[in-house]
C-alpha cells in the first residue's frame, strides 16, 4: 500500500507545481494517519468491497486530502488569517513591498465584513460568516467546508449560503465606501 500512498500524494501534489521530497514525505505520512486514524476507520469502509474499489477509494482519498492541505497551505501564503475562527478581520501582509494593495485588501475585507455582520442576523448568522471566510478567505471548497460536522451542512447548503451572501454583499455594495461590484473580494 505504501507505494500506491506515495505515487498518488506525489502525482496530486505535483499538479501545485514544484513540490519539495520532505513536502511529499510529510503529506505521505498525513495520507497514512488519516487512512489508519481512529483505529483504520476508513479502511474498514472498504471492507467488503472489491479489491479495485478499495484502492480507488484509497486513492481518491489521498489525492483529496493532498488537495485539501496545498489549497489551505496556498490561500494561507496569498491572505494570511491571524485566527482560523478568531478574528476574522485581521489580514496581514504577504509581501511586504506591497503594502497599498495589501491596505486596499484590508479595507475591502474588512467593509465586506461590515456589511455581513451588520445584514445577518439570526442563528446562523455566525456559521453563515464562517462559512463565506472560509470559501473566500482559505479557499476552501463547499465540499470541504461541508465536512466540517459542527457547522451542520451539506454540499448543497453550502452552496446555498454561498450565494445568498455573495447576492446580499452586492446588494449592499456602495460606491461611496469605495466597493463597487466588480471588485474582488476572492
């Protein structure tokens, strides 16, 4: 089994671009701490399976969780977040010769994030900008953000909270605070 974890965490990984022999090594050994994790808990999914089935589900795991840490690990490098559920207006730098755009991007995040906390309301409002940051700030997919079993949505919920907000982002935009909605805020 080794071979086919580090064949496929390398081909994966190589798709990011130039990957380090230590980065295949540390995402080799994530891949196996998730397949054994929980005493082999997503192995035992595949018992009773057909052979090929259990290696393409082995497969298709370790390529998605490669996946899943070089986005983080590259949404991180672009806007770096102080806290992953803190605050979620602080933005620093990622380069340090770029400070106007930088400052613009504070600015425009931190205005997005006025508009969200002033316009939702409810219960959900706190997951529901969980959720936008997650996808617009970390990269995250909806199928990623889905997984995550304490905000309690599916693919499709996601979807959904996705695009009411992005709708109620433009809705609110105005050209006075210096958003206009063409901006990207991605």
């Amino acid at each position: 089994m080794q071979p086919l974890v580090v064949g496929v965490a390398s081909k994966s990984a190589m798709r990011w671009g130039p990957i380090s022999r230590e980065l295949i090594e540390d995402l080799t050994q994530e891949a196996f701490l998730k397949l054994c994790g929980n005493r082999c808990e997503l192995l035992r999914k595949t018992r009773g399976q057909p052979e090929d089935a259990a290696w393409a589900f082995i497969k298709v795991t370790v390529a998605n969780m490669v996946h899943d840490h070089l986005r983080a690990q590259h949404a991180e490098k672009r806007f770096p977040v102080a806290g992953f559920f803190g605050s979620e207006t602080a933005i620093h730098s990622a380069s340090e010769g770029d400070t106007a755009r930088s400052t613009e991007r504070a600015v425009l995040l931190g205005q997005l994030d006025d508009i969200l906390e002033r316009r939702l309301t409810g219960e959900s409002a706190a997951r529901d900008r969980r959720v936008f940051w997650l996808h617009h700030r970390l990269g995250m997919t909806a199928k990623a953000i889905a997984a995550i079993p304490r905000l309690g949505l599916s693919d499709k919920g996601v979807e959904s909270v996705l695009h009411r907000l992005s709708v109620l982002i433009k809705e609110n935009l105005s050209p006075g605070k210096g958003i206009s909605p063409d901006d990207s805020f991605s």
